[in-house]
C-alpha cells in the first residue's frame, strides 16, 4: 500500500481530472438533480498516481495553502488543475474536449 499525505489526495480529488473521472465513472448511477455518490468503493477505483518528488509535494503543499486560504481557490485552480494533468500525462485542451464531451453525454441522458 502507498502512504499518501493527504493534503496530496485532497489536491488530485479536488482537480478537473478526477472530477472529469468520477463523473465519467459514476454518472449512470448518479441521484436525482445529477449528484453523484462518493463512498469508499468507488473512490477506491480511481487511478492515483504515486506522489513523486517534487511533483506530490508541490501539490500537497498548494493543497495545505488552499486549506489554510481559501478564498485563493479560484487563483491557484488552474495551476492545480495543469499540474494535476501533468501526472495524468493529458494536456488542458485534451481534458476540456473530454469535459465537453461528457457534458453532451449526460446532457442528452437527462433529457430522455
């Protein structure tokens, strides 16, 4: 087993990535209104990469700051969210044609 700093956890589960993920995932289960559940199973099945040096600790680190600041979320997102990519290997543009693309999805999906 890995032992993950969970400030690095709350950085990936927080990203654009693993939202993109979860929801891809879990959509045909999701609740009325379009909630997803997240219990421990299903967390379980997502793909964490190791938290390589300096990598883990730039991302820990900006998850204790977020923590600490909040109100610096809608500043720090993005650099998150790039950083994050980086470790999924993905770029930003790729990330949002595949947000795109599941929003069509669940869109059409509600609708019905």
């Amino acid at each position: 087993a890995v032992d993950y700093d969970p400030y690095y956890l709350l950085a990936l589960l927080n990203s654009r990535v693993l939202a993109w993920y979860y929801r891809f995932l879990y959509w045909p289960v999701h609740l009325g209104g379009g909630y997803l559940r997240v219990n421990s199973p299903y967390l379980a099945r997502l793909p964490l990469p190791l938290p390589t040096a300096p990598a883990g600790a730039t991302l820990a680190a900006a998850a204790r700051e977020l923590t600490a600041h909040p109100e610096r979320i809608p500043e720090m997102q993005p650099a998150l969210d790039a950083a994050v990519c980086d470790l999924y290997v993905i770029t930003m543009d790729e990330l949002a044609e595949a947000e795109a693309a599941l929003a069509t999805l669940t869109t059409k999906r509600q609708a019905r």
